[in-house]
C-alpha cells in the first residue's frame, strides 16, 4: 500500500511553494504550524493541489483549513489512502 | 486625499538608491558601464522560439536567474516581471542604505508602475488550464498576473506597510509613479520604493504588443530600433526597469545618505482624441513646460533631454516637434540610451530616471546607438555613438504611453 511520508511532504512543499529564507526542509518541522514556518494559507492550498494531482486522493477545501502542519497534512492523506 | 502636513509642503525629494535590472547590465554599476560603451542589449528573443513570428528581436535581461535573485517562497508566486522589480528594490534599498526593520512600518511606501502584468505566469497557467485542467492551474496565478502584485510583494517582503500603490499608463507610468511618490513624501511617507518593471518577452505577452503594429519587425538588432532616423520602423520590446528609493532631503542627509539627485518638476498631459481625417496632436509640449515651470528653470538651463524615442516615424516627429517647439531647433542636447535596452513600457521611463541620475552624478551624456541617418525634420541635436561630457545639472526625462499619456520629469543636481 502507497504511504505518504513526511519526506514526500517535504519534497512538495518546497516543489511548489518554495523554501521561507529562515527555513531548512531537512529540519524537524512536522509539528510547527506551516504559518510558523513561513506558509500562508495559499500555499498549503497550492500543497494540497499538487499532493491530489501525485496521489490522486481528493482533499475537500475544509480538510485544507485542518492542515495546520506537515505531520498533520501527512495523517490526513494516509488516512485518505487507507480508506 | 490626505492634505499635505504643514512641514512638508516645502519638501523637496531625492533618490537615494537606484537599483536597475535592464537588458544590457544587470546592477547599476554593470549597467552604467555599458550604457556609456555603447554596448546594446538587444538580440533575437532567446526565451521561446520566435522564428515564426513577426517580431524576433527584443531586449532580453539574459544574465539574470530567477532562482539566484528571488528568494524560491517569492519566486513561486510572482511572474518573471516581478522578479526582476523584487531584484531591482532590493539593489535600490542597499544603495541608499536603508534598513527596513529599522524605520517605522506606516512610513515606507511603495509605488510602481506595470504595463503588462504577470503574462508569463498567466501563459504558464493557461497552458496547464488547456492541457491538464482547471484542477492544475496553481493557486498563484490569482496574485501573480495582477498589475499590482510587484508593489504589493515589495511591501510585504520589506514590512512597508505605509501607502502602497501601482500605475499603469504604459511607458509614462514610470514616471507618474515618482509623482506620486513625492505626493507621498509631502504626506505621511518617510520614504518610498518607487520605480518600474515589465518583461512580457513570452509569446502571449509579445502577441499582444505586436498588435499594435508598431513594433520592429527586423532581424538585425544593430538596425531594428533607431529613432528619428530615417531608416525608423519601429521599436525593439525590452524587459526590465529600475527601483529608485526616495525620501526627503533633510531626512535622507540627516541619516547619512548622499542623494544622486532631486526630483525638481513634473508634468503630466493627455493627447486629444484622435480625430478622422486630421493629424493627431500631441500634448507633449505642454507636459515638458509643465515640468519645467514647476521646477522653476528656464529651457536654457536644461543640459540633456531623454528623448521617449518611440522609434516609429509619427511618434518620432511629434516628439521631435514638441522638444524643439520649447527649447528651439538643436536647441538642447538630446538621448535615447533605451536604444541599448529596447523599450522597456513601465520599466523604461523608471531606468530613463535612474540613468539622468547617473548622467547628473558623473557629468556625462550617454549615447544614443544605432542611429546613422538622422531625421533632418526632426531637428534634433541627438548626442551620437559616444557620450558627451557634461556638466550636467538638470535632465529632463520624457515618457509617452500607448493610448495617449505624456509625462516629462526633470531631475537636478542634489
């Protein structure tokens, strides 16, 4: 079964939403809220795109609003996928 | 609108930064240099195949990589138009020696001005729409095209939360954008990213300039752009501009800056509708009289005119007219240092300051290139093939934009 991880996370976001100055993806970010990090609302909407497009899990718009974290979009999508 | 303070009605604005991002120098230094050797950046367009299109040749920003000079969460988000402002402002503001984090947020303010908008990102994104679907076209898109997104992006990057703005009146907006930044200065602003881009060089962008017919439709880029010579057919479309930080001059001398000059006057006119069966006026007579009076000198003592240098025959003489109707036949110095650069719309009446700036600082004209035949109707004492030196005090700057705008700025020795 497909699994997707914090790195997968990692690697969208910067893909599509760039990397904030003060930001290392590497680093341990799964619990920081993506407004902390340097991620408005756009683009954790513009995060949720790209992750429906690659897995083709539908993620509703309010779905979106509960994303506060990576490690928080992560659960969300492998609960998608395990559904 | 918001009364002038009591204070500052006597303001008198300088710049003191210049930060530039044209076709052939990226940097003011690089740029400076070039524009005094005569060196051009106008080739044929490299971005896209334009082998089939009517226009080939254009003013390309080729040194300047999106990824190195825009930080990648502001790179996503904004067309390469953008990109090249947030660049530009960011040389500006470390010229002029400001620290944003160090001044009051509600006192910086940003005023640009954009011709074209984010065409490229909008290309991209209607290309997906086309393609892939509505679910692929990126968020982004809803900010990125919009005219105002570079002053919007500039204000959030640097916290300048003070007036914030954008004007769009093609070439002469470069220009109106620095009235409106000393409007700004006499009110609340302490200082003022001010200046312009435009880079439209993607097929959708250049399909919709070549519309206008009055675009260049040669190949070689040594012969595609010659103002007022009688070999003009057009102009060559340039991508980039300049940022310029203003402020005042008591504040800017009190904190240590050394201005390149002030902003001495301005006029603004519009031409009548054109009219069926007559010849089309031109108001720009009486925007450089404008200028000029408000800035309290008289034509004799302008040293250099930068000419709008539009490129096609019409426009060329109108302009040619209006110059000499003020300062006589030959009367002034005359220069179209954007034949190195093409037109740059927005950008271009924004790097015609910053280069009258560099002019003034270092006493010398730069050339016009290209033109070998001079238009005898045009009556114009063009300084040619090399720089002339100086001195020069005061400059004035023309700009003209599609539809009928006309704006002439005159700066002076700080």
């Amino acid at each position: 079964m497909t699994t997707f991880t914090l790195d997968d996370m990692r690697r969208i976001m910067g893909g599509c939403a760039g990397v904030p100055e003060s930001l290392d993806l590497a680093d341990d970010i799964g619990e920081i809220p993506f407004t902390d990090l340097g991620y408005d609302s756009l683009a954790v909407l513009e995060m949720a795109a790209r992750i429906q497009q690659e897995l083709g899990v539908r993620i509703p718009d309010d779905a979106v609003d509960e994303m506060k974290t990576p490690q928080a979009a992560v659960d969300y999508v492998n609960r998608r996928l395990a559904a | 609108m918001t009364e002038p303070r009591p204070d500052r009605r006597a303001t008198r604005p300088v710049v003191t930064g210049i930060g530039v991002t044209a076709p052939n120098g990226l940097g003011t230094h690089a740029y400076w240099q070039a524009t005094l050797d005569g060196k051009s950046g106008l080739g044929r367009i490299t971005r896209f195949d334009a082998t089939r299109y009517p226009v080939r040749v254009a003013g390309e920003v080729t040194e300047f990589d999106d990824t190195e000079h825009v930080p990648s969460r502001l790179a996503v988000q904004t067309d390469h138009w953008s990109h090249l402002g947030l660049a530009a402002a960011d040389m500006a503001l470390h010229d002029a020696g400001v620290k944003p984090g160090d001044l009051p947020e509600y006192e910086m303010a940003v005023v640009t001005a954009s011709s074209s908008g984010g065409t490229e990102f909008g290309q991209r994104e209607i290309e997906k729409l086309w393609s892939q679907g509505p679910q692929y076209v990126g968020v982004y898109q809803s900010i990125a095209w919009f005219y105002a997104a570079t002053t919007g992006q500039i204000s959030i990057r640097y916290g300048m939360r003070g007036p914030c703005g954008v004007i769009c009146a093609e070439q002469a907006g470069g220009l109106d954008v620095m009235a409106q930044a000393r409007r700004l200065l006499r009110q609340d602003a302490t200082i003022v990213v001010t200046g312009g881009t435009d880079a439209s060089l993607c097929p959708y962008g250049l399909v919709a300039q070549i519309a206008t017919g009055m675009l260049s439709p040669r190949d070689d880029p040594e012969r595609a752009y010659l103002p007022f010579d009688t070999d003009a057919c057009g102009y060559v479309p340039g991508e980039g501009g300049a940022m310029l930080i203003m402020e005042e001059e008591t504040a800017a001398r009190a904190r240590g800056a050394r201005p390149y000059g002030a902003i001495a006057g301005y006029g603004a006119t519009f031409d009548p509708r054109p009219e069926p069966g007559r010849q089309p006026r031109s108001n720009l007579g009486r925007a450089i009289t404008l200028a000029l009076r408000e800035a309290g000198v008289t034509p004799g003592d302008v040293d250099v005119v930068f000419a709008d240098a539009h490129g096609t025959p019409g426009h060329d003489l109108a302009e040619a007219h209006a110059i000499a109707t003020v300062f006589g036949p030959y009367g002034v110095p005359v220069t179209a240092p954007k034949t190195m650069t093409g037109r740059l719309y927005a950008g271009g009446a924004a790097l015609d300051v910053a280069t009258a700036l560099l002019s003034v600082r270092d006493g010398v004209i730069p050339p016009t290139v290209g033109v070998r035949a001079a238009d005898p109707a045009c009556e114009l004492d063009l300084v040619r093939a090399t720089p002339r030196d100086g001195p020069v005090r005061n400059a004035l700057v023309l700009a003209r934009g599609h539809g009928g705008f006309n704006a002439a700025l005159l700066v002076t020795a700080p």
